[in-house]
C-alpha cells in the first residue's frame, strides 16, 4: 500500500471508473492510499456497514472530493467496489 500526502496524488480519482476498497468503523472516513496489487483507492468509513449506510458515506465523500456525482456500480454488499463519476 502506498500512503499518500494528498488524494490529487491517485491518478484513478480523474477516471470515470476505479475499484475501491473500503474499510468500515475507521476513526474518520478517508482517503487512505493506493493498494497497487489491486489497483484500487483504500477508503475508510467511518460508518458501520449496515443499512447501507457506509455506501451512503462513500458516495457522499466521494462526490464531495471529486465535485461530481459518484455511484456504486458493483460491490454494494462487500469491501471491493467499482465506482463510477459521472460528468
């Protein structure tokens, strides 16, 4: 895994999909770096994974981060998502 000082450090954010994988119950939701075997954004959420409510706080972080709409095209029941932004 690489840590990272910055998320404009992840070229997969300026993508229109990119694979994810998520962390629950962390202390803050975050970027966390870059898992290079699994060429995906390592996130974690602060939100437990019931109800859905840690996709909600995915989605609302990263549309908040990127400034556009994101949204959940596979993996809405594990850690590994493929997420897509919308233009």
């Amino acid at each position: 895994m690489r840590k990272i000082s910055d998320e404009k450090d992840i070229p997969a954010l300026r993508e229109r999909f990119f694979a994810v994988r998520v962390r629950t119950k962390a202390n803050q939701t975050r970027i966390k770096g870059w898992d290079e075997s699994r060429k995906a954004v390592l996130i974690d959420i602060a939100a437990a994974p019931e109800d859905g409510k840690a996709n909600k706080e995915l989605i609302k972080h990263l549309s908040r981060l990127l400034g556009k709409r994101a949204a959940i095209m596979s993996g809405q029941r594990c850690r590994d998502k493929i997420i897509q932004v919308e233009d």
